[in-house]
C-alpha cells in the first residue's frame, strides 16, 4: 500500500549527515506496538523524503485471503495464474522463494504450490516479511533508510529475488531495502576503474544490483560475452550470489563469481556511496568478495569480468532402476555402483574442467554434465567410459541418453530454467545440508567408499524424514582458479573441493511444528558422515543448513576472523546483520 507520494526533500543528505556516529549496537529491536515504533505521521514522512518509494508490505497470497483486508478476487486470479512463475514471483516484495521463509512458525500467507487456488493458513499474515520496503531507485534512497532505521532503532533487511536457502533476504518487523529496480546493464569493451589503474582491464560487464541471471545472460550475449553466473536463471547475481561465491557452468573454466569482480558500488553504513575494488577501501572489496551479502553494505552495482562466448556441451543420461523400491536407498545395490562409478571417474573429469551435475534419488539418477569449449569432442571423450559403463547395464529404465550442444550459454537458458522449475519449484517449501568434498578422498579406495556410504545414507536419511528428497552432486567447483593471492574471501575448502552434495528435502504445505523440527534435526545430523571424511571442511554458504551450529568455520573457515573484524570497522552497530552472516550474535537477533 503506497503511503504518500511527494518529490524528494532536499535536506536527505544534510540530515543523514549531522546524525551522530554510533559506535555500539543498538539493538535494531523496535517492534510495531511499542512506543519507539515510528507513528503513521513518521512513516508518511519519511515517505515524502523519498519520492513515495515506500511501500507497506502486502503478502503476494493476499489477495487470495478471504479474511484478509486485501482480498480482491481479481487481484487473486493474476497471483493464482503465476504464483509458481519465479520471474513473476520475483517482482513482488512480499514473497520469498521458498514459502518457508515466508512464514514465522504457524503463521502466514502463502497458497498451495501445487494448487494455488487453495491457501495454506486460517488467516494471512506477515509471517518473516518486512513490515515496510523501500523500492529502491538510487543511493539517495538507501541513506534516507539508513537514516530512519537507526533514528527509530529499526532492524533492517535486504532483499532482490528473495532466492536464499536461509530466508537471509527476510526479517520480521524490519524495514526493507529492495533493490530489484536497480535493473541496469551495460557492458565496457575498455574498463577504467575508480582511481585504480591497476584494475583497469577489458570486457567488463556492470549489473546493478537487482539484475536476475537469465536476463544478464542475454544481454551480455549480445556483446559476444559470457558472465560467471549460475544454473538457476533467476537468481540474483549481485547480492548473495555474487557477494557469497557465485557458482555455475563456467566456474570449472573461470573460478567462482567472486574471483572475476572486478569492482562495486556500495553504500555503507555510515551513508557514504563509495566505489570500492583493490585499491579503494580494498579490505571491504576483499570481504564482499566471498563474505556473504546483506553484511557489510549495500551493493548497488557489481563490475564483473566478462569472457568471450563458447558453445556449451552437455552429456544427458536420465534412467530409473528396475525391481527396487523408491524408499530404501541403502538396499540399491545398482545406485551404489553409479555412483561409486562417478567417484572414480571424477578426477579425470576435473582435470578436463568438466561441470553440471548429477542429481540421485533412492531409485533413480539424472546425469547433466558440461563442458564449455570449442566443440563436443572434449566432453564426449572424457566421458565416453562412464557413459558405456551405463549404456551395459540391464538394472536401468532409460528415458534419455544424448549428447547436445548450443551456441552459447543463453541458447541453454531454455533447459536450465525447465530443469530448475522441475527440481525446485517456487513457491514450495525446502531445506538443505550440504558439504564441499576435496580432492584427496578421490585418491584412495578406501575413502571413496567411505564418500559413497556416506552419501546413500543420506539419501536414505533424507527419504525416510520427507517424502520428496533428492542429492545433486555438482560438479561446479573452481578448479583453474585457486586464489593463491588470497584476492578473495570465498571459504577456502573452495579451492580443493571437486563435488559439492547437496541433500534436497522439499515439501507444499506446512509441516506440523514436531514434524518439522525432527527433519530440520534429521537434515543436520545425515551430513555426520562428510564430516567426518572432510574434517576441517566446508560449504558454500549460499547452499548449506541454516541450523549448522559450527556456522562460522562451516562457511568461513580461517577467514572468518578477518571478516569479522572488517565487519565491525565499517559496520560498528550491526545495522546490516542477518542470520548466520560475519557478525550475528545469536538468535535473540
């Protein structure tokens, strides 16, 4: 609901300025109801100060609430016709990816994924979502946020497409900064940095800070260029993805998105507006590069490296195991050979800097593997003895084997976006655990069944905690770029990691508090075995269990303490913490 619209006062800047400088943590704890809360005259006010960019946030299920003040039947037939569009859902504030983040405990206001015609709570609420949102245009926007936040002690969030596994881009009774306008693209043939001959380089790309992948794919395909991106096409590349590690078909071949930034435009939180890249402030680029997003300012622009478009190859083999039952993973003898089979092909694969990835099932597998370069004829003969290892078997239902390639990565887009709306759909609810797992455990037999047990456990474990699971094991690790000038942040189990599994558990409408708490608990508790193979390991922390209780060293490993400290410098009162990012304290936050 729009507040007020008037022209932007011109005393914004002024006024953030002679604010004094808070060197100790507030809080940011008001609440609606309490005497520190802004009125309705604050809220209208600030909104003047902004153009009318102020928003007071509607749920994207409201209109579908009969029992809610925003109940529009027409209204309700837009939402229900794309409530599963991850495009059209992404242009709303007032949803999240996956429903569970939009929800606070028993309360909410989501439909039904599968039928959205139902709605899945008595009465529509908030849930996790921000109270207010500011749709942000411009810099002068996010100070004037910065300003009224910490004059009236207001957490606040930050949010794009609402893509992220641990509901970071959400928080209740917050005021949000939405950056998903911040849609600009360009690309620079010859780049000059800010005050860094150093940096100055060529094919760069520049995406403001609300920018989806599938978009910037196309654009920077009509330039003869490919950027770092990743699978999902609409993910945003700026904010957690780009600020987080950034993984995709090209990481094998380039590194991850951090290792290509080449510089960004951010605004701290002290209300500056600084370019910043390895010359200018050179500690907060260093920590935006892997740190995590929503953490240590906002970014209004990412400067990335660009490289020149290649065909993309892909080896497809889709099958199901006959005579097994689709519960008992552990009994499957022939899903054990598969993958003990892709263990031990997995160093070769690596060296041709092959990528995708391979999804597994308790009676099924889907192999998606990549390979960015000139023609197929790298990929086909790297993989030729896997694939004749599955053509001979007679355990398999086959519904696809194939080899096809595509000019570039945006002619791929096609198949990616179908992939991603089959496997995880928007608007369902999901959890995680995940592990990075390095190269030496491929080096012995021993330790690659000891990977292979640990795996099909938990693919075992997951389906007898919910009914709709699945492991990827990507392959999308950056093996030609390990950071050996330590230029980036990204957790360093990055640099010697060859699969990421990832434990997939998914399920469309509320699951009772019991219930849910056992397969937050079970999901935690499968990741034992890769543990306890990767000591001193990791994950990427875009992809991970939110409930990980050795979170610091589980996403940042030896960086951690640096970031920290690079975290208090240039945010001293917390205004930007989130869960489980460099800084939070615990949960009373």
């Amino acid at each position: 609901m729009l507040l007020l619209a008037t022209s932007l006062l011109p005393f914004l800047g002024i006024a953030w300025a002679a604010a004094p400088a808070a060197t100790s943590n507030p809080g940011y704890n008001c609440c609606p109801g309490q005497q520190c809360w802004p009125s309705i005259k604050e809220w209208q006010q600030f909104n003047h100060s902004i153009a009318g960019h102020l928003f007071q946030t509607i749920p994207l299920g409201a209109p579908c609430y009969k029992n809610s003040t925003y109940y529009n039947a027409d209204a309700c037939n837009v939402v229900e016709s794309t409530y599963n569009n991850s495009v059209s859902r992404g242009s709303h504030y007032g949803e999240t990816y996956w429903s569970n983040w939009e929800a606070c405990g028993t309360s909410g206001c989501s439909l039904l994924g599968s039928n959205p015609e139902e709605t899945l709570y008595s009465t529509c609420s908030l849930g996790r979502l921000a109270s207010y949102y500011v749709d942000v245009r411009n810099a002068l926007h996010i100070l004037a946020a910065l300003q009224f936040a910490h004059a009236h002690n207001i957490r606040l969030s930050i949010k794009n497409t609402g893509h992220d596994f641990f509901g970071r881009s959400v928080a209740p009774n917050s005021l949000a900064i939405w950056t998903h306008n911040l849609d600009t693209l360009k690309f620079y043939k010859n780049f000059t940095a800010s005050n860094c001959p150093s940096a100055n380089t060529q094919n760069v790309g520049e995406m403001g800070a609300g920018v989806i992948a599938g978009d910037a794919y196309q654009y920077f395909s009509t330039q003869g260029m490919d950027i770092t991106g990743g699978f999902e096409a609409t993910v945003g590349l700026a904010g957690g993805y780009g600020q987080g590690g950034g993984l995709g078909s090209f990481t094998t071949t380039y590194g991850l998105m951090v290792d290509n930034a080449v510089e960004f435009e951010v605004v701290t939180a002290d209300g500056e507006v600084r370019v910043i890249n390895k010359c200018n402030d050179p500690e907060l680029f260093w920590a935006m590069r892997g740190g995590g997003g929503g953490t240590f300012a906002v970014l209004t622009k990412y400067r990335v490296q660009l490289f020149p478009s290649l065909p993309i190859h892909v080896y497809t083999f889709n099958a199901a195991f006959t005579g097994v039952s689709a519960t008992n993973a552990s009994q499957n003898q022939g899903l054990r050979e598969v993958i003990t089979a892709h263990a031990n092909n997995q160093l070769e694969w690596s060296a041709q800097l092959v990528t995708g990835q391979v999804e597994y099932f308790p009676a099924s597998f889907s192999v998606s593997l990549v390979s960015v370069y000139g023609d197929d004829s790298k990929l086909k003969n790297t993989t030729a003895s896997f694939a004749q290892f599955l053509n001979s078997r007679t355990d398999l239902n086959v519904s696809e084997n194939d080899y096809i390639s595509y000019p570039t990565y945006a002619n791929y887009l096609s198949v990616t976006q179908a992939v991603a709306g089959a496997t995880e759909p928007a608007g369902i609810f999901s959890i995680l655990g995940s592990r990075l797992i390095p190269r030496s455990v491929f080096t012995a037999p021993d330790t690659v069944d000891a990977l292979v047990d640990g795996v099909i456990e938990g693919i075992a474990t997951a389906r007898s905690l919910i009914p709709l699971t699945g492991t990827q094991v990507v392959l999308e690790s950056p093996l030609s770029n390990l950071d050996s000038s330590n230029a980036t942040s990204a957790h360093p189990a990055w640099r010697d990691a060859i699969w990421h599994v990832i434990h997939v558990g998914e399920w469309r409408e509320p699951l009772v508090p019991a219930v849910l708490k056992n397969a937050t608990n079970g999901f935690l508790q499968l990741l034992d075995p890769l543990k306890a193979l990767t000591p001193n390991g990791g994950v990427y922390l875009n992809e991970a269990h939110y409930g990980e209780p050795e979170w610091q060293e589980t996403f940042f490993g030896s960086k951690y303490d640096a970031l920290l400290k690079i975290k208090n410098n240039y945010d001293p009162t917390h205004i930007f913490d989130c869960w489980k990012c460099v800084g939070w304290r615990g949960e009373q936050e």
